[in-house]
C-alpha cells in the first residue's frame, strides 16, 4: 500500500514528466513547421500571441469564474462553522485565508480559484454544507487548499499557454500551405514527404495538446486528493465525500464547459468514464479510482 507521502510525490513527479514532454512537444512542433515553411517567425509570433491572451484570462480567472457559477461571498458571521473550519485547515498548512463563496445549488460540491495564494477562493454550494458530515466537509476543504498551495492555477495558465501556441502554429501552418505560403523550391520526394508529414502533425497535434492537457488535470486532481489527505490525516473523510458527491444526481445550474474542470468532481452529470478511450478526454479521474487511491493510503 501507498502512504500519504509517497502517493503525493507520485503524483507530483508525474505531472512534471507530462509537463516536460509537453514542452518538449510544443518546441519540437514549432521547429518543425518553421523549418518546413523555410520561415521562423511562425513561432515567435504563436508564443506571443499565446502569452498575452493567456495572461489576461489568468490575471482576472477569479472574477470571470465567479460572475459565471453565481457565487456569492460570505462572512464570518454569515456562516461562523464554515469559517472556523477552513481557517483551521489553513493554519495547518500555512495558507492565507481565502476569500469564501457560496453557491445557492443543491449538488454538493466545490472549487477553488485564484491566481494566487494572496488572492484566492474556495467556493462550496449549499448542498455541500448541508449533505455532508464535518470529517467529509474538512476533506472537500483539504482539497481544495491543496489546489492553492500547489499553485494549480498557475500551472494550468501555462498548460493552456502551451497548448494554445499548439493551437495556433497549427493552424497557421494549415493556412499558409492551403494558400500556397510554402515554398515551391522542394519539389523533390524528401521535400514532398516532410511537407506531407508537417500536415498529419498540424491537424493531429491539437488533439495531443488537449489529450495532455487534460492528463496534467487529472493528474493535479490525484496530487490535491493526496495533499488534501495530509493535511487533515483522515483519507476516509474525503473518501465519503467523494462518493456522496458523485452519487448526488442533482444538476448543478452554472455547469459548464467552461468550469467543469475547477470542480472537486465533475458537475456535468453523466459524465462518467465507460471505456479507456473514454477516459482520456475527461477533466477529472473516475471517481471510484479516487476513491480507491484514497482507501489504498496509510493513514
């Protein structure tokens, strides 16, 4: 059996693996067209244009985010329990305390947002406080902490920088070669061949972006299972948690696409993974391998 520690590290060293290969992918793409087109500026131009877009969205995620679930925040007042709970948890793990919200749903559930520790947000809906026990609320809590303290957020601006500069020489590439951009000075076999292969890998490489952006997603979702399991020393808090939420059939209201992924589980019901293939484009693990990795941990 895994301990707390070793599941944790796991799952740490495997993301940055995904991360490495990703990064590694994204130059050798951009190599590739450029050296194809005869022309650099194809990628120096994708990386900026990635970047700065990227940068607005991470810089003001947290009011986006929240203007679309609904959210409203709280005080301490308003919900003193809840408050005691979460700034317990954060002495524990030496985190400023968030800003918390709450959203009016009955699914229970929960997502953290924030660029940054200093301006962070946990968000719990209503169905969440009253459908579980305190050991399974600290869990949900845990989690989400971890998701701070990992600085998740950031690594999932620049998942979707890289994956967006994948994006976009992509189809620059697809472009200039439809419009004749290619230079017509390699009409030999060799030439042929390369240019033939640059276009499997312009229309093949956005599906690889996003198959591994959503492996480091999942990936970061083990690791907070993980964390959050060690900062409060009971597995099995989170563990009921996790199955209480995915057994709740409730819909949630501000589900979407575009959120889905923030979420402690996956708000859209129905999304469960029946297949390997399946598996693959999913924002969140299946619930039953979460919860199974949590039950394998030695408290």
């Amino acid at each position: 059996m895994a301990s707390l520690y070793t599941q944790a590290d796991s799952n740490t060293w495997k993301t940055w693996l995904l991360m490495t290969f990703f990064l590694v992918f994204v130059i050798f793409l951009g190599w590739l067209f450029s050296y194809i087109l005869k022309d650099q500026g194809i990628l120096y131009i994708a990386v900026f244009v990635s970047i700065l877009t990227s940068f607005g969205s991470y810089w003001y995620s947290d009011k986006v985010v929240l203007a679309m679930t609904r959210a409203k925040p709280i005080e301490k007042k308003d919900n003193p329990e809840l408050y005691r709970l979460v700034e317990n948890l954060c002495i524990t793990a030496g985190l400023p305390l968030p800003r918390i919200y709450i959203l009016e749903e009955s699914q229970p559930n929960a997502f953290a947002t924030g660029r940054d520790e200093n301006h962070a947000v946990i968000a719990v809906t209503r169905g969440l406080l009253n459908k579980l026990e305190k050991s399974e609320l600290e869990g949900v809590i845990g989690h989400e902490l971890s998701h701070i303290g990992n600085k998740d957020m950031l690594l999932q601006t620049f998942v979707v920088v890289l994956a967006g500069i994948i994006a976009l020489i992509s189809d620059w590439f697809l472009r200039i070669s439809y419009f004749g951009g290619r230079r017509r000075d390699s009409e030999n076999s060799g030439g042929s061949i390369l240019f033939f292969l640059g276009i499997i890998a312009a229309i093949l490489a956005p599906i690889a972006a996003t198959l591994i952006q959503l492996a480091v997603s999942r990936k970061r979702e083990f690791l907070a299972d993980a964390d959050g399991a060690l900062l409060t020393r009971y597995p099995e808090g989170l563990a009921r948690a996790l199955e209480k939420i995915s057994d709740d059939q409730n819909s949630l209201s501000v589900a979407s696409n575009a959120t889905a992924h923030l979420f402690i589980s996956d708000p859209r019901r129905g999304k469960q993974a029946k297949s390997w293939f399946t598996k693959l484009f999913l924002t969140h693990p299946p619930v039953e391998e979460r919860i199974r990795a949590l039950r394998d941990m030695e408290a």
